[in-house]
C-alpha cells in the first residue's frame, strides 16, 4: 500500500516537528519563534505528504524555505529576535533550524526513486550547498562539522536507497513486460496451433467426405441403370458402392479417434475398439486408382521412381493429391475418355501429374472449392507448388 511509508514518514516528521514547537512554546522567547516554528513544522509535513506528486520542486522548495522564513520573519538572515537579546545568548534547542533534516532526506530519496540518475544526483548536489551554507550561518560553530557531515552522509544515503529502489523497479517492469511478451506469443502459438489443426481436420475431412460420396454417388447411379440391363454389373457396382462406404467410414472413424485421443494417432476404434487400418501411403494409389476405375473412370496410372522416405504426412499427401485430384475428374468430367495418372519419384522430389481428356458429358456433382486448397496447403508444408487448370 503505497500510503503506508507516505504516512509513516509524516508521522515521523510531525512528531519531530512537535517536539521542536513544545521546546519553543515554554521557552522564553515562544512570543517571537512560535509562529515561525509552526508555519515550518506545517510545510514539512504537508511536503512528506506531496512527496510522490512534486518530488523535485518541493526537494528544492524546502532547501530554500529556511533562509526565506528567516529572512520573511526578521528582515535578514539572522535569527529573528524582536528583544534585544544577543542570538548568542538565545537556547540553540529554541532558535529556528538551519536545515529541513529529515524533510529534506525524504524528499531526496523520493526524487531518486522518480527521476533520472542526473536529475537526483544534481539535487543531492543543491541540497549539500543548502546544507553546508546553513550550518555555517546558524549552526552552533562546535556542532557545525558534525551536523554537515551527518545532513551529506544521510543525504547520500537517501539517494542511493531511492536509485536502487528506481533500478529494481525498472527491472520488475521489463520481467513483467517480458513476461506478458511471452504469455502474448504463447496465446498467439496456442491460436495458430488451434487454426492449423481446424485446417488439417476440415482438409482431411473433406478429402473422406467429398470422395467418397462422389465415388459412391456415381456407383449408384451406374448401378440403377445397369440393374435391369446388366445385373452382373449393377451388382458389382453395387459391391464396390459398398466397400468405398466401409472404407469411407473407416477413414472418418480413424480421424474421430484421432481428436479423442487428444491429436495422437490410435490403432483402434475408441468406441467399438476394432482395429482401424493405417493413414494410407502413396503405395495406397494403385488401389485408389482402382477403385475409381469401377466407379467408371478410364484411369491410367504409371509410377516410377524409388520409394518414399518414411514420412507418413509425405505419403498421406501423395494420396490425398491423387484422391483429389481424380475426385475432381469424376465431378467434372465424368465422360472422360483418357486419365493418366503419373507419379515420379526421386531421392529429391515427387511429381505427380494427373491429366485427362475433356468429358463429352455434363458435371453433375458440384464441389466445394476447397480442394485445390488443401493440395496447395499440404504441398506448403514441404516447399512444393501447384498447377491445376
């Protein structure tokens, strides 16, 4: 609580200041330093309490008080002295101090915990000549080397206490702007994290999705019409209409896994507890290839190269681009007479080209414009690029 040392030290000063004004009111000469001792013991007070808001001006104010007082109350700087009585002869515990003491200490020390190292030092500085200026004029001369090494030597304290404190608290201030520094960026990872996992989900989601129905749509509709033309056919369509389904749904169920068991891969079904088959790789296309070879595409596939690293990401990006990318051909051209589908590897790059003719037919499924996206959002992972037209 920031009043409680504002108090503590105005308390402090009141009480000295009460102890000075009692010396003065039952002395002799209370008629001529009462009211000088009461209007000081005020501004000394009053100081300590306005400490934090001027700290400077009143430090400079106060050094300067004294001899004005002196000077309002008898005309110079002399002690004011309305008898004719030698100030020699005047008790030193009644005359008026020749210094603000522990105002003044106070004060300093604020300065230095608010201001600028020049800027406290070159107080201490005008205090010290204030100081020594003072005791010289109206100090008792045994007591003067005494008193100005106690009002410098406290002084100095005062300065450098208030200059650790002011370090310390810059260094707090840069630990807990750092540290709000670290809590922003760590949200900011938190909420990339969270954004890039939604784009995983949906890209993976929508490749399950948008295939399978895609594939499982057009073998429902071949199979309607070759159920009375050709039911051997309409039932191997119907055969293959159903397999994509347990796959397509195989694919979703491993996904939902996935985000129940927290982002972690899981070889089983979290709610039957079946085993669920793995991510496919790119040695999955061929079968891919197949499967939409009796969805009725005329699909060509070729592959070469050397095998993947072991990098299941890499492979389920090989698949996913040629899943897509055929997905595409059966919405848009479904008709197509000639697909090729080629997929080049070497030890520093895959190529994968999937080309067709233009369908004589009309699309009938749309899309959701997202594909294109994915492919390029999973190529971004590993510098790659995109041309599809």
């Amino acid at each position: 609580h920031s009043w409680v040392p504002t108090t503590a030290l105005a308390t402090l000063q009141a009480l000295v200041c009460v102890v000075l004004v009692a010396d003065t009111a039952v002395s002799d000469h209370r008629e001529q330093f009462l009211v000088p001792m009461l209007v000081l013991s005020l501004v000394l007070v009053t100081a300590i309490v306005l400490r934090k808001r001027w700290p400077v001006a009143l430090t400079i104010l106060l050094i300067l008080f004294v001899p004005l007082l002196r000077w309002v109350v008898s005309g110079d700087l002399d002690d004011p002295s309305y008898v004719d009585v030698p100030v020699e002869d005047i008790d030193p515990e009644v005359r008026m101090p020749s210094t603000v003491g522990v105002a003044g200490w106070v004060l300093l020390g604020t300065a230095a915990t608010m201001r600028r190292p020049r800027i406290s030092w070159s107080l201490l500085a005008l205090y010290i000549a204030g100081t020594v200026a003072g005791r010289l004029l109206w100090a008792v001369p045994e007591d003067r080397t005494a008193f100005i090494a106690l009002d410098v030597t406290v002084g100095v304290i005062a300065v450098l206490a208030g200059a650790n404190v002011r370090g310390r608290r810059q260094r707090v201030a840069v630990l807990e702007d750092r540290a709000r520094q670290l809590a922003l960026e760590r949200d900011q990872r938190e909420q990339i994290a969270v954004a890039s996992e939604r784009n995983r989900i949906a890209r993976e989601m929508h490749d399950v999705v948008a295939h399978s129905l895609s594939v499982m749509i057009t073998l429902a509709e071949g199979a309607s019409v070759m159920l009375e033309k050709n039911p051997d056919r309409a039932r191997r369509a119907l055969e293959e209409l159903a397999e994509t389904g347990r796959s397509s749904l195989a694919d979703a169920r491993r996904l939902v896994g996935v985000l129940r068991e927290g982002g972690g891969a899981s070889d089983t079904d979290p709610a039957s507890g079946t085993p669920l088959a793995p991510q496919p790789t790119d040695r999955d296309v061929a079968v891919l290839v197949e499967r939409f070879r009796g969805a009725g595409l005329q699909v060509t596939y070729r592959e070469s190269g050397p095998p993947l690293p072991d990098d299941a990401i890499l492979h389920l990006a090989v698949y996913r681009i040629v899943q897509e990318a055929l997905t595409n051909v059966l919405r848009h051209a479904p008709t197509a007479p000639r697909i090729d589908v080629t997929v080049e590897r070497t030890f520093e790059r895959v190529t994968i080209v999937v080309d067709n003719d233009a369908g004589t037919g009309t699309p009938t499924i749309s899309g959701s414009n997202r594909g294109l996206i994915g492919i390029r959002e999973r190529l971004a992972a590993y510098a790659g690029s995109v041309d599809a037209g």
